[in-house]
C-alpha cells in the first residue's frame, strides 16, 4: 500500500506531462497553485480563475494555451474550471511532484479578489513561481509589490493578456528573475533575516551587563 501512495502521485506527473505534450506545436502552459478555497466561508481560491475566464479565452484562438490547476480539490476543479473554453488540467498538489510538476510550464498566474484575509497573505507563491524560471502575472496586494520588476502585478485578466502577447521576451527574462530571488528570497537568505531579528530581540531581552571599569 506504501508503495503504491508512492508511485501514484508520478503517475499523475508523467499523465499531466503527456497531456501537455499533446497540445499543439507552441502551446502556451499556464498555471496555477493553492489551495482550493479560503477556508474562511468567502469565495477565493480556486474560484479566483473565473476572474480570468474572458482573457484566458480570448487570447486562446490567437496562440494555443492550456490551464493546468495544482491543488486539492478535484471536485471544485471538475465543476468550475473544466467547462472553460480552453484546453485544462488537473493535478492533485504532492510535494513529490509539486516542483517538477510546476517547471512543465511556461508561465503562472495568480488572481487575488480582494479581502481582509487576502491582503494580510505573504510573498510564497509568487517567490514559489518565479524560482522556477515561470513569467508571472499576479493581482496586487502589498506583499508582491516588492517583485513589480520580475513580474507583471497588477489587474491580472488585463496584465495576463499583455503577458501572452508578448510571452517570449518575459520567458527570456527568466533566468534573471531567478538570480534575483535567489539573491535576496532563497531559504539561506531567509533564514539569515530570521536569525538576525531573533538575535536582536534576544539582546533585548537580555542585555549584555556593562562592564565596570578597570
């Protein structure tokens, strides 16, 4: 049984890869990744797609696209998002496949409606997506304003019709914008922030005693 939850979720993988390979010559692969809701009983999530539906389709006849959805809810995926007019995937979210599975891909779009719990959410998706060498296109909220220089923030429908309009420069543009997160966002430079706010605080707490003179 072991064995087997660990071969499933690499059949899935190389299922979504064959898909994807058999879209047409420069098919576009956008995606997306989260969970599938708030959990807060507000629309978000996954759901957040639909806020896309009219650029996703309009651009689809000019250049082939497909959407592939990474989370957790087939469910919600089959309901909602299937029924789009463009071709669409579906991948059950594994961290043994998460990462492979995102780099299958060209580009990543993350709409964001606005809300009390989605203006407090913090920088890892967008950091997620652009380590892995995707274009993003991604609503505004203040965590992702330090990153307008690597990705398209913004409206995203409009921002994501720019995007596919001009997708070979942004993909050019990848391996710098990898550099750059790498450079300030990897978990090394992370975790040294960390360390120096707790060793601030610490000597806060506990001051060094002055030594008295000689």
């Amino acid at each position: 049984m072991a064995s087997w939850r660990h071969r499933a979720p690499h059949r899935a993988l190389q299922a979504l890869r064959q898909g994807l390979q058999q879209q047409p010559p420069g098919s576009l692969r956008v995606v997306w990744f989260g969970g599938h809701g708030t959990g807060r009983g507000e629309e978000g999530g996954m759901l957040d797609l639909l806020t896309l539906q009219a650029a996703l389709e309009a651009a689809h006849p000019q250049r082939p696209l497909s959407l592939t959805v990474i989370s957790d809810n087939r469910a919600k995926f089959e309901q909602a998002i299937r029924p789009l007019r463009v071709p669409t995937f579906y991948l059950d979210w594994n961290r043994l496949t998460f990462h492979a599975a995102l780099r299958l891909h060209h580009a990543c779009v993350i709409p964001v409606r606005p809300s009390p719990w989605t203006v407090c959410k913090s920088n890892n998706r967008l950091v997620t997506a652009l380590h892995a060498g995707l274009v993003c296109v991604a609503d505004s909220i203040p965590s992702y304003e330090p990153f307008s220089v690597l990705a398209l923030i913004g409206p995203c429908a409009s921002h994501l019709t720019r995007a596919l309009a001009d997708i070979d420069r942004l993909r050019a543009q990848a391996p710098a914008n990898v550099r750059a997160v790498e450079a300030r966002w990897d978990i090394t430079q992370v975790g040294n922030a960390w360390e120096a706010l707790v060793r601030q605080n610490l000597a806060r707490m506990h001051p060094t005693p002055a030594r008295s003179a000689a």
